[in-house]
C-alpha cells in the first residue's frame, strides 16, 4: 500500500479529547510553506476540550462530536466517519483522543489514520506509561507514531524517539520530556504519510528516502 503524491495539501483532521498540544503542533507544521497536509478539522467528543480554543485561534473548523449523544459505538464512529467524509478528509490523526474505535471505523481507514503514544511501543501501551516506565526501571522511554489498528496502542510503527530516564525523574518530569520529542515526531510522521513516501507490507513500515542509522545511544553514559 502507498499514499499516493498530490499537488494539493492533503485535508487532514485531527481528532483531540482535551489539552492538544500535539493537534497544536500538527497545525504549526501544517502552517510552513509546501508541508503536503493542512489540517482542515479539528474534532473533539468533548465540547470542554482545551484545545478547541487554540483551533479556533487559528481559523481551523472545529465540530464536537459527543459520544453521549449516541446510542452506542458504532452509531459514534458511523455519524464521525460521516463528518469526516462530508469534509473530504483523507488522513486522520489521533491526538490524545481517549476513545477507543470500533474495528469498522479503523478498517475504513486503514493507513490513514495516525497516533501518537506516550511510550516506546510495544512496550506500556494504555495509560500511565510514564509511571509505569518508572516503575520497571527502563533505562529509556520515548513516544511512538503508527498507524492505528483495531486493538489499542497495535499499529505498523512509523516513527520512535527515545528519551533517557534521568535519576529522580518524576512521571511529570518525564512525560514533559516524552511530550517534547511527540512534538517532533508526530509532525514528521504526518508529512511522511502526506508525501506519500510511507509504504505498509507485512505490518511493517517502510519510509521512502530514509537515510537509516542513528547514533548509538546508551544510557546512562558511563
Ligand atoms: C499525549 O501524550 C499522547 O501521546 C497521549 O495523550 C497525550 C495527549 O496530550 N495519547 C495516548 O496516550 C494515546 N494512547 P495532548 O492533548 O496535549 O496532545
């Protein structure tokens, strides 16, 4: 599978349930000149979420979809993959949206749809990753962009970044420090998919142009 290049940004929604700093960073990536997605919604199924406030601030539509208006599930993600239709979304992001969806709508949107997590993929999925990467005495933690699949936090992984676990971290110490690099990444991942360079076999992910390697990274330094 490829997404394939377009001459036009590719209309992209951002789907948040409260803070959206990393909507907030998808939508300042999204502002640079020739970045090949625009985020053309922002949907929330809280009407309280703080992050509208910033969407609207920079002229994105916003639209709250709340889940208690619906009978169940199912109905939920019918009338959002409706909304996202009528606007002509092709890429979906997750940003901190805390809702599970139902295998139909992750189907129909089968590497289309993005998430960002606060860990190092496969490891501490769900919530509290970074009390529980302390708790386990991992010697590093990070955050982790995929491509979303029916089961919670499962996905082809697209992009990772590590963060060292520093003597006397907190979780909040350390979640502002994973926070910092989801900033990063979740961007990068975007205008990979957008471009078109990402390519799914085997559930495994392949980036176009990738120039590989990193540095050796070992922590603590010693
Ligand atoms: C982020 O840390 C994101 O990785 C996490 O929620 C936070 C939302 O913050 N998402 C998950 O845990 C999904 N499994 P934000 O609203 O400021 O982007």
């Amino acid at each position: 599978m490829s997404f394939a290049p377009s001459d036009s940004p590719r209309r992209t929604a951002v789907l948040i349930s409260g803070r959206g700093s990393n909507m907030a960073a998808l939508v300042r990536a999204a502002e640079q000149d020739d970045f090949p997605a625009e985020i053309a919604l922002v949907l929330s199924n809280r009407a309280d979420a703080a992050g509208l406030d910033f969407a609207r601030e920079h002229g994105i539509p916003t639209l709250v979809l709340s889940h208690k208006d619906y009978a169940d599930r199912l109905a939920f993600d019918a009338a959002l993959d409706a909304h996202l239709k009528a606007e002509g979304i092709e890429i979906v992001c997750l940003a901190g949206f805390m809702r599970l969806l139902t295998p139909w709508l992750v189907e129909r949107w089968r590497n289309r749809m993005i998430n960002v997590h606060p860990s190092l993929l496969p490891s501490f999925k769900g919530l509290h990753t970074h009390e529980r990467a302390l708790e386990a005495g991992v010697r590093v933690h990070g955050c982790t962009v995929h491509f979303v699949r029916a089961e919670m936090d499962e996905g082809p992984i697209i992009l990772q970044a590590v963060v060292p676990i520093e003597p006397g971290d907190t979780p909040d110490v350390l979640a502002d420090r994973v926070l910092e690099q989801e900033h990063v990444i979740y961007p990068k991942g975007l205008e990979l998919l957008a471009a078109g360079r990402l390519s799914v076999a085997d559930e495994r992910v392949a980036i176009e142009g990738a120039k590989g390697g990193l540095a050796p990274l070992v922590v603590p330094a010693v």
